[in-house]
C-alpha cells in the first residue's frame, strides 16, 4: 500500500506480455500466503514467518519486494490487532485471539506481485470475525467495480459505502497503486470516494485494490520506527488487497489463487 500523495505520476498501461510477468509474479505470492498459512498459529514469532516466506519466495526464483525498500528491514509485513499496515517482524509471538494480516510483495523477471490477507489465530471475538469478513467482502466489492469504462472513484464508493453500513471505518491515509515494474505506480487507487469520479478505468490497467478497514476511526498514528501504522484509537483493523489487470477479456484478479474463492 502506498502513503496518499497529491501528485503522482502518468498511468503506464500494461502489454498482455507485461500482465503475463505481472501475473506469474502474483501468483508467487499466492503460493507464498498458501505456504505460510500453516504456520500462522499461536506460539510463532513474526519473524519466524518472514524468514519462511522469504526462503520461499527464493526458492521459487523471485525476491521479496520489500527487503530494503526506502529501507524496510524485511521481506514481508507482519500486522497485529490495531496495527493498521507496515509492521515490522520480529520477536513478538501470536496469541490465540489475534489478528494479523500478512502483507507480501514479490520481483521476478522485472515485474512484481501483491497480495495480502489477514488471519485470525484460534478463538477471535465474534467482532473479530465480523471485522475480517467484512473486509474481503469490501475487497469483492471493490474488485467488481474495476471494471473498463467504470472510473476509479467507483471502486471507492463501492468499498465505504459496503463498509460504513457495517459501522466500520475505511482507512484514508493509505491506497492501492498501479504495479509493474515498479512496485508502487500510478495510479492511486483509493478506498473512499465518489462515484462517476477519478480515472476512467483503462484495459492495460495494472492495480492493486487493498481496503484496510478499523472497528474505530478511521485515523492513523505512525509509530518512532518510522513504518508501523496503526489505529489512532487503538482499536482493531484487516486488510485484504489483490493485484488486479483491466485484460481484452475483462478483469482478472492476478494474485488470486486457484483455490481461492472470493465471494
């Protein structure tokens, strides 16, 4: 996910070659998160799972994306509870009741991958689960409005308005972004907005969609390390994020794996 900005860059629209790099990128973090689902129980540290994910990623020819990017310290992003994206891996063991989502980004052959989901480790509160289900909806959501034609505020609207209903918060502070060779591209992709507004969507699209969805407010506090966002209010936040490409046959979700069912 990328910091809001006002100012970015001119849409690099993608070649079916392109989209296929893109594709096989993504796909590698779909067999990383299928990997890595195992052991995201009670008991693991975070930086057991980055250090697996890592080795995986490596052994299937890519790296990850954000290993060193503007400094990030590791491979994946490990987030817990209230903490909203960009945690950081290290000691800090998961507990049964916990939420964590995982954030994994890939490079191979010039193009990346990204995907994240959140877990929920044993018994979670029924609020918990509420929260989690409620954002891959608003990611479902969100995808069937990527559509040629449609423009990017309808993607926005789609998620809030899905999102508001449940007396949730969608986050503003961060949104999805186009993805290729670079991994963070125009455009921006937010999760709020109007509809009929942005961007009209374009085949030779590349994007991310990646709603973080709080329990509280909506607002965002950045922890001294530089990267951890978490909720102002301390309460409880998801996130689901697919990479997706506007093709001549429609929209296909890159990341998505065969197995997995979105709705």
């Amino acid at each position: 996910m990328e910091r809001i900005q006002h100012e970015y860059p001119m849409v690099i629209l993608k070649s079916e070659r392109e989209i296929e790099k893109i594709r096989a990128s993504s796909q590698i973090v779909a067999r990383t998160h299928q990997h890595l689902e195992k052991y995201i129980v009670a008991g693991i540290t975070t930086e057991r799972l980055n250090d697996l994910a890592d080795e995986f990623i490596r052994q299937e020819g890519a790296v990850p994306s954000s290993l060193g990017y503007r400094g990030f310290p590791k491979s994946i992003c490990t987030s817990i509870n209230e903490v909203i994206v960009h945690g950081i891996p290290g000691a800090r063991k998961l507990k049964n009741g916990d939420v964590i989502t995982i954030d994994i980004t890939v490079f191979k052959d010039g193009y990346h991958g990204d995907s994240a989901k959140t877990f929920m480790i044993g018994k979670v509160s029924n609020l918990a689960q509420k929260l989690v289900q409620v954002t891959k909806d608003a990611l479902r959501i969100g995808i069937e409005q990527a559509q040629e034609g449609n423009r990017l505020g309808d993607i926005g609207h789609a998620i809030e308005t899905f999102v508001n209903k449940h007396g949730f918060a969608t986050v503003r502070d961060f949104t999805g972004h186009g993805i290729g060779r670079g991994f963070h591209e125009a455009p921006q992709v937010l999760h709020y907005g109007k509809a009929g507004t942005g961007l009209k969507i374009k085949k030779g699209m590349v994007f991310t969609i990646e709603p973080m969805i709080n329990v509280g407010t909506h607002k965002v506090r950045i922890l001294k390390d530089g990267w951890t966002a978490v909720t102002r209010d301390g309460s409880l936040s998801a996130q689901f994020e697919h990479t997706v490409a506007i093709t001549t046959n429609g929209t296909e979700v890159l990341s998505q794996s065969p197995v997995e069912n979105l709705c």
